[in-house]
C-alpha cells in the first residue's frame, strides 16, 4: 500500500526563508508530502513540481475572491485532485484560506502557527483586523488540530480563540549534520534573518560599536530595514560584511564558518513576536553557541549559562557582554556549542521531529 498523502498548503509557494516548511515534509515517511500554493514564489527553494492554484495574471480575481470569502473552485478541484486524506496548513490566515475547502471535501486540516499570525495580525486595529480575528477563529474552528511551534505561541493561541484541547505544542526540528564542520572561522559573529524590526540586527549593530576588540561580523539576509541597518553599521564602523539572502546549504556553510550566533529579537512595536527562530537551532545543530534574548519561545531552545547566554530584550549593553565573553572564552564557547548540539540533536531533529508529526496525522485521521 503506498503512503498516505498530505497535502502542504502555503499560500505564497515557497519563500526562501521558509526551508523549515520544506524540511519537515521532506522528513516524512510514513506521508507522502503533495505541495499545494496559492501562488508562486521564486526563491532557492521553490520546485517545479509544486502544483499552484493561480499562476497567471489571468487568475488573480479568483485569488482575490479566495481571499475574500474563503472559498475558491479554482482550489476545491484542485485540492480535490490531489486525494490526501490531510491537509497541513502553515500560519494561521493560510490555514482559513483553505479550511473551506477542506471542510466541503471532508478533509482533516492540521494548520501550524508560527509568530505573527498569532501575535501582530490578530492585533492589527479597525476593520482589517476585525476580519483576520474573525477568520482566525472559523478556522480554529474547523481544524482537526492546531500546532504551535513554541509554548508561548500555543498560549497567544489561546488566546484568540483556539480550543486548548486543540492546541499541542511540536518543534519543527532542522536536518542535523552528522558531524561538526571543520571549515576554519571567518567570522566571530554572524547574523541570520530578515531585516525587520523583531529580528534586532539594529540592536546588533550598536552593541558591535561598543565592543573593545575587533569584531568580524557577517549579516545573512534582506528585508525592508537592510538599507537603515547597513547605513548605521557604516556610520558606527562596525566591520560587518552583508552577504543577503543566500541559498540555505551556503547559509549553513557561513554559519560553519564563524564562532557565535547572535539573535537579537524583540517584540516590535506593533506586537509582532518570533515563534522559535530556527536559525537559532540550525546553529546549534552544527556546534554553535548562541548570544540571544528571553524572547517568545527562544528559552525553550536556548538554556542560559549552557548552550548560550540570554539577555533582556532591546539590551544592547547585555548583548556586548554576552559576545565579549564568549569570544574572550575559547573553552567556553566550544563547551556551550558542543552542549548545544547535544540538546538540538534530543530535542530538534527534524527526522525525529517528523515522526512525531506523523504519529499527529495517524491521530487525526483514525
């Protein structure tokens, strides 16, 4: 008998920055992934063999009807067509898009929310947040099991309508390589994320400026604050180097090949949190130490004095000194990359990970 299949829905398939969407169904056995989006995205991890509702100019009415009203025929033969007996939605609006259909067919939807879709969107003021919040609950509603990537998501969840009973929490996991690399360090620090305000690479930049030892620092990623943030590290001459967005096996090279991850995150000012940065755990899935903040689920990844060192939000002091001491360390920094490792390697293996995941399918739909 073959394998069951499922069904990955994201709307926007598939943006470069999304590799753990790709690395948890890609990790299935006992599921046979089917990608389904709404529309294409070019980026190093899109496939043509990803089925796309609307790929032309021609058919943006019926996307804009979809989004408007959750319903689409254009999507329901598609869906139809793919037999999965699951669907698994990514973010919380993604999943009410599709929810109608997969309720008309009778198909079990699992949806994952992340961040944002739990934490800034539900927030977001007058009418335009007044109809995600009410999609949001309709599709709480109609999903056979709601994941959450951290407790503190599951908790915002919670918050805005999901049945606690729903609601399970269940890490994404990354690939773990099965040894450290041995690539000698080019970097002391190295940055990975979008350029928007939770990320805190300004926060970075300006505890880099006050540091008393020269510090190569390398910034992977793009996004809308790259121009300010690249402005600011020149006028405060910070060496940092800014590579942009990179394909994810050069990302994993350039993270082999520096000593420390930072990852400054914050609450941005109109509420928008991390999840669980996985970059934060595919750092340590190839032995690096992280200098971070108590941030949304960050400590659940992060152990402080152990595998890294946590400071306060928007710290810029605190995060100098977490760097300054890892890098003065030797010893240290290999003791908490090493503890690192072993704690991504019981905790975050997305193979391990992925056969949870399927346990959930097997569930839902017995």
């Amino acid at each position: 008998m073959s394998e069951p299949a499922v069904v990955i829905w994201r709307s926007a398939m598939l943006s470069g920055s999304e590799t753990f969407i790709r690395n948890q169904a890609d990790s299935l056995t006992r599921w046979r992934p089917a990608y389904l989006g709404a529309t294409k995205v070019e980026s190093d991890i899109a496939r043509a063999g990803d089925v796309i509702a609307y790929p032309s100019e021609a058919d943006r009415r019926a996307f804009l009807r979809l989004r408007l009203t959750g319903q689409s025929p254009q999507l329901l033969r598609l869906l139809a067509a793919q037999r999965a007996k699951l669907v698994h939605a990514h973010f919380g609006g993604d999943g009410w898009l599709i929810s109608g259909s997969a309720q008309r067919l009778g198909i079990p939807l699992v949806v994952t929310v992340h961040g944002h879709d739990v934490t800034r969107q539900p927030a977001t003021p007058g009418a335009k947040g007044m109809r995600y919040r009410r999609n949001l609950r309709a599709m709480f509603q109609r999903a056979a099991a709601v994941i959450a990537v951290s407790e503190v998501i599951r908790e915002k969840a919670i918050r805005w309508g999901a049945d606690p009973a729903k609601v399970r929490v269940h890490y994404t996991g990354v690939p773990i390589p099965s040894s450290t690399p041995e690539a000698s360090k080019e970097w002391d620090v190295v940055f990975v994320g979008r350029f928007v305000e939770k990320k805190g690479a300004d926060d970075l930049v300006a505890a880099l400026s006050t540091m008393d030892r020269p510090v190569r620092a390398l910034f992977i990623g793009d996004g809308p604050l790259l121009p300010q943030v690249r402005a600011s590290a020149a006028a405060l001459r910070v060496d940092a180097t800014f590579r942009g967005s990179l394909p994810p096996d050069e990302v994993y090279r350039l993270l082999g090949a520096s000593r420390i991850l930072a990852a400054p995150s914050r609450t941005a000012a109109d509420g928008d949190t991390e999840g669980l940065p996985t970059t934060i755990v595919e750092a340590a899935a190839l032995g690096l130490p992280v200098v971070s903040t108590r941030h949304s689920g960050i400590p659940e990844a992060v152990t402080d004095g152990e595998t890294g060192l946590l400071g306060a939000e928007g710290d810029r002091p605190a995060l100098a000194a977490g760097l300054t001491r890892l890098l003065a360390d030797e010893p240290l920094r290999e003791r908490f990359g090493k503890q690192a490792r072993e704690q991504a390697m019981a905790r975050f293996d997305v193979r391990k990970q992925s056969r949870g995941l399927e346990d959930l399918y097997d569930e839902v739909t017995a």
